[in-house]
C-alpha cells in the first residue's frame, strides 16, 4: 500500500474544515426551528366544509336563471363508460345534442369515485370559484347531501325542462334526498341486491337470510361501503331503511355480525371477477355489474332481487352553483329526457333508464331487444315495488353516527 | 507497506484570515443547504403538521382545530379501541416482517450469485432481469396474482388436480397469499444492495480464507457475510418499511381477516375522513418501525452501512 499521498479523497479530509455533527444541527436547526414554527402555526386549523351564512343567502332562482345565457359550450364530467361510445370513442348522443341546440361538449370521463371527486371540488365550491365542469354527476349518498346542504348545487328551473317533466319516470321524480328533484337530474338508477354463482350455489339464492347459511362459509361477499352494508343489513332484518331508527341500525349491525364468519371479504371492486372465478358463489353485487358479466360470457352468473327487498341508487346530473355555462347545461339535462337520446345511451350503458319510452326506441328504431327486454334495464313494476331509497344522512354527526356502527364489521 | 511518500503530499495551506477565511468556512453549509431545505420542506414540516393533526379534534364538517388530545393515542390503542387497531399494528409488522426474511432468504443467494459466479458480461442483463418488473404497473402486477391464485386460477387447478388439496381450499385471502405478494413485489429492493455490498468484496479474501485452511463454510460466515452486513441492513430498510405500511396487497390478495395498518389509514383518511385519526395511526405506525429498526441497528451493528448510502 502507498501512503496517504497516493489518495486524494483521503487527503481533502485531511486537510480540509469539516462540519462537525455539532455544527451542522446547529445549523439545520436554525433554519429547521423556524421553518417548523411557521408550518405550527400554520396548521393549527383545518377549516371544515360547513358554510357559516348559507342559510341566510337566500337565491331567486327565477332571477338568477334570466341572467344566465346560452354560451355554446358545455364541460360535463362524468364516470368511466357511462356514456355511448363509437370505436373511435365518439357519443352519438352528444352529436345529435349539438346539432340540435349549437352547444359544444366537452365531455371529460374523471369522476372515479363519490368521496374522492367531492375532496376535489369542495375546496373550489367554498370558495366560491369554478370547478371547471357545469354538469356533474354524483350518487345519492353522502357527499350529495353535502353538496345540497351546503348551497353549492344550482337549483333548476323546472319551466324550462319540459321533457323532463313529460317523460321522466315516476321513481325517479320524487327522490327521497332532494325534495321535489329541485336540484338533480337522474342519469341512470341501478340496483344493489344479490349475485351468486349457480354453478357453485347449485341452486338459487333468493334472500338474504339464506346468506347465514353455513354452506356458504367463506363463500359470500358483501361492499365495504358502509351505506351500501348497513342498508342492506337493514333489509335483511325487515326495516325500511329510509325510515330507519338507530335501534333499527344496532338491529342491523348484529345481524351482520351473525354473518361475519360466512364472509369472505368486504369488497370496494373486484367482486365480479371473484364471482367469475368462484372465489366467493354469492355476493352483495350492482345490476349493471350483473348484466355485463352476462354479456361477457357467463350467463352462470345470476342477479336476484332478494325476498327482504333490493337498494335502489341513482347518479344525478346537478350543476355546480358556480358552472360558468349553467343554461347550456340544463339545457343538456332536459335534451337528455327525449326517448331518442335516453334510448342511445341506455343501449351502451345498460343500467336502470329514467325515461320509461327509451324502451320503444330501443325496441323498434336501435332493434336490440336484448337490452329492451332486459329486466335489468327496464325493470317490472313488481320489482321496483321491491326495492327501496337510502337512508338519507340528516347532519354530519347522523353519518358519523352511522360509519362508527357500521365501520367496525367491515374493519375487523 | 511502503513508507509515506512525504514529497507527494502537498501541505494545506495556512488557515486563511477574514473574507477568505469566511468562504472556507461557508462552504460545507452551502453544501448542505440543498439537502437540508429538502428534507425540512419535504420531511420536517410534514412530520411536524402530521403530529398536529393528530392531536386536533373536530370533523370535515365543523373543521378540525388544535386542542392537544393526547387522548386519542390511547382511545386508539387502548383496550376499549372500537376498532382493533393494536391487532392491525400487530399484523402490518408480523406481514412486513415475515415477507422480509422471505426476501432475504431468496435474494441473497441471487445476488450471490449473480456477484460471484457469473462472467462479468452475464451482470448487467441478469440484474436488468431483476429488475424488469418493475416495467409493469405495480397495481397490475398484484392484480395478476389474484388471477393466479384464484378458486379457479392454474395454481389451484393444479393442485386439485393432483389431488394434493381438498375442495375447500384456498389461497386468496390468506394471511400466506398478502405476505407472498409482499415479498414478491419487494424482491428487488433486497437483492440490489445486497448485490452492491457483495460486489464490492475482494476476491482474494476468499483465497486468504482458503489458505488458511477454512472450510468454504467457516469462510463464508467469518468473511463473506460481516462484510455484506450492510447490504442486507439496506435490504431490510427498503422492504420492511414499505411492506408494512403497504395497503395494496391486503387489499387485493387479502381477505376480511388480512386486514393492516396501511388499509386501516386508507380508508379512515379518504372514505371517513377522520383525518386526526389517520394522523395518530400513521404517526404510531412511524415510531414503531423506528423503535424496531434503531433496536436491530444497535444489536447487529451498521458500521459500515455508510459505505452504501
């Protein structure tokens, strides 16, 4: 070995002023301390979403229409494949709208789901500033009620949607969390019942109280979603859940923990391809789901309405209070009442249609009676007197109340 | 040994005076100035704000305001917690754990391998090969496996196949299938410092062990296994840390009773938004893999862990 000559890296050490560990916390904490002094002092709040003077400002929605003009363009966010679509990815629907009406779509797929959409657009809604979108479309839950009760959604002018009032089916003119439908539109209603594999089941499963059976150990599976769990908990013990007490709710969770050791999973997605793959034979499941996997090749796959009843869900138009094209968007939402244009989209997206006549159009002008048929789509009388509204959350604190009833099945 | 070659040496300078003196002295902090403003904007204020948070109370309605609740830590973990978040702690470091030894006993013969007894043109592609997964989405990656385990998936087709399970079998949702998605996905971040701390061994020490008549094994131990401590030290950092706090795996190879930490902090900040609640779990999430990785640090030793890093 030659001597520390030889290395340079050695020799800068030697010979160069180092920081000592002393001195460089000394340093660093200097600026740290004051830096963490301001995040301190920044972070001593969070503000909550409530609005303090919402009550008070009071709108003439009447006054606050007339202002409003046609602006030729309409930025409307939706979910995934909720809309028709050509191969290239073209809406016919929407061609048609602009054809008729002069107003341009922008229409944008970004809404992935309820709470974490509401987590983007709320900051922008309290302070009063756009979202950029005029027409969005949210689930009866939670977050809607937020987005009502906090004055943030524009309440619509009936005058001025004739086809909605014409055409619009009766369940979905009266919803239970918005009176008088003053504030949203419906887009598609779907069901939430039970899905089993009759290919494992081997046989049918036609209520929830069968779930308890234990020859479904480890075999069913039901949402995480705790509005979705507790009101079919709800059912499964024969309380209507829009009425519902808390008794009613303490009822409801022990019925599920009666079920807790046949479950396999508490799924947010996923369960259709559990379904498909026999990981679990029966499951809390979506009719939309349902259909699709019928479609896809596994006509196995069966969706009941089960004998205590079936949750109805609904995603509604609404327009943000702050849309800067709020006429052409409602001018959309009332175009969308037509049995041409309801009938177009149903045809793709094979979920519950709001305008009974689409399925006429579907049936003669599109010639797809598969879908025209289809219970799923348009379903029977019967079946819609056996499915029921959401609970509606009443404040903040009556949710609250609810997740910590229902959270501790899920999170176990 | 030679002698210190003293005329290649040349002698610092003599210590400067005023100005010139100032920048000397200056210098190693403007060195660290980049380093240490990120690690206070990204680290410190961050760390700082999450134990706020956490000592807030209040909801996404109302807002949430400081009131110091230290209360919260014991509501959470005490044994009158509504949700068992103890058990979940337990099983985000039992999971994290076993699928770190998991990483440790395939990685180290790879990277064994690839340092020692490979030609050194064979090097980079095989290391590219451990690597190459990473060109696929993590989210899919793990998704696959869910296909593969499945009830009717080619794992369990064969197995039945053989007769080697019964009927009621399964895989998905087990406690084996999280922490096999675990360990597979981690699998890189072992075998790479591992490998880097191997490579860096001189060959001829394994010649001097020979010599001095140690069995292949005695060398093995007493060389070739002290000197990749700090590989294996790195290894443990990247997989440990990341598979415990890790909500992916759990969520979709895992079952209702593979519930963890990670997912508990998932779901309480986004679908409850409790956000104090995600805090202080988050926040006991962080002292507990610090106490546990401080501890094994100070038994088996990291001298030479900044020869790595």
């Amino acid at each position: 070995m030659s001597g520390a000559g030889g290395n340079p890296a050695l020799r800068r050490g030697l010979t160069q002023s180092r920081l000592s560990r002393r001195a460089l916390l000394r340093g660093v904490g200097a600026t740290g301390g004051a830096a963490a002094l301001s995040a301190l002092l920044a972070a001593c709040s969070i503000p909550g979403a409530a609005q303090s003077g919402s009550d008070a400002k009071q709108i003439d929605w009447t006054q606050w229409w007339a202002t409003k003009k046609k602006a030729g363009t309409l930025d409307f966010a939706n979910w995934p494949l909720y809309i028709d679509q050509d191969d290239k990815g073209n809406s016919q629907s929407l061609a048609d709208f602009t054809k008729a009406s002069g107003i341009r779509v922008n229409y944008k797929e970004v809404i992935q789901a309820n709470d974490s959409f509401y987590a983007k657009i709320s900051p922008l809604l309290k302070a009063e500033q756009s979202i950029g979108y005029d027409l969005i479309v949210m689930t009866n839950g939670w977050e809607l009620t937020e987005l009502i009760n906090n004055g943030w959604l524009a309440q619509l002018d009936h005058g001025r949607m004739p086809n909605f009032q014409a055409n619009a089916d009766r369940s979905v003119l009266f919803p239970a969390y918005d009176p008088g439908a003053l504030h949203t539109a419906v887009w598609q209603t779907g069901f939430t019942g039970i899905a089993y594999n009759e290919k494992l089941t081997g046989g049918p499963v036609e209520s929830f109280a069968e779930l308890l059976d234990p020859k479904f150990a480890g075999k069913v599976g039901m949402f995480s979603d705790n509005t979705e769990l507790g009101n079919a908990a709800l059912l499964a013990v024969g309380v209507e859940p829009t009425t519902a007490t808390r008794a009613d709710w303490k009822k409801a969770t022990a019925w599920l923990k009666k079920l807790q050791p046949n479950v396999a999973k508490f799924y947010d997605q996923g369960y259709t391809d559990a379904l498909q793959n026999g990981d679990i034979w029966v499951s809390q499941a979506w009719s939309g789901d349902v259909y699709q996997m019928q479609a896809g090749g596994h006509p196995e796959i069966k969706f009941v309405t089960p004998k205590e009843g079936q949750m109805m869900w609904h995603d509604n138009m609404c327009i943000p209070i702050t849309a800067e094209h709020p006429l052409d968007a409602l001018t959309w939402m009332d175009y969308y009442y037509t049995p041409e244009i309801a009938g177009i989209v149903e045809d793709y997206v094979n979920y519950v249609c709001p305008v009974p006549g689409a399925k006429e159009y579907i049936l003669t002008t599109l010639d797809d009676p598969d879908v025209a048929n289809s219970p799923l789509v348009f379903p029977t009388a019967d079946t819609l007197a056996h499915s029921h509204e959401f609970y509606v959350y009443k404040d903040y604190d009556d949710y609250q109340a609810w997740n910590s009833m229902f959270n501790p099945i899920v999170q176990s | 040994m030679t002698t210190i070659d003293t005329t290649r040496i040349t002698l610092p300078p003599a210590p400067l005076k005023g100005r010139g003196r100032l920048r000397r002295m200056s210098v190693p902090y403007f060195l660290a100035l980049v380093g240490s403003a990120w690690m206070i904007i990204l680290f410190l204020i961050p760390l700082i704000s999450e134990l706020l948070v956490s000592l807030m109370t209040g909801n996404v309605e109302a807002g949430y305001h400081l009131s110091w609740n230290f209360g919260v830590y014991a509501q959470l973990f005490g044994p009158h917690a509504d949700v068992p978040y103890a058990l979940f702690l337990g099983r985000s470091l039992l999971y994290g754990a076993t699928a770190t030894v998991i990483t440790i006993i395939v990685g180290y013969p790879l990277a064994y391998f690839i340092a020692f007894r490979v030609k050194d043109r064979w090097k980079t592609p095989l290391l590219s090969l451990v690597m190459i997964s990473f060109l696929v989405s993590f989210i899919i990656r793990t998704d696959m496996w869910v296909f593969l385990l499945g009830a009717q998936g080619p794992v369990i087709s064969f197995l039945h196949g053989l007769h080697l399970v019964g009927p009621d079998f399964h895989l998905l949702g087990t406690s084996g299938a999280v922490i096999g998605g675990l360990a597979y996905n981690d699998l890189p971040f072992m075998v790479l410092p591992i490998y880097v701390a191997l490579e860096r061994i001189d060959p001829r020490i394994f010649e001097a062990g020979a010599d001095l008549y140690g069995s292949p094994r005695a060398v093995f131990v007493k060389t070739t296994l002290p000197l990749s401590r700090s590989g294996i030290f790195s290894g443990i950092l990247l997989v440990f840390i990341d598979c415990v706090g890790d909500p992916v795996n759990a969520q979709l190879l895992g079952g209702k009773a593979t519930y963890t930490l990670g997912q508990a902090i998932q779901d309480v900040y986004l679908t409850q938004q409790l956000y104090n609640v995600a805090a202080a779990l988050s926040t006991v999430l962080m002292v507990a893999l610090g106490i546990i990785l401080f501890a094994y640090a100070r038994i088996f030793g990291t001298d030479n862990i900044e020869d790595l890093v």
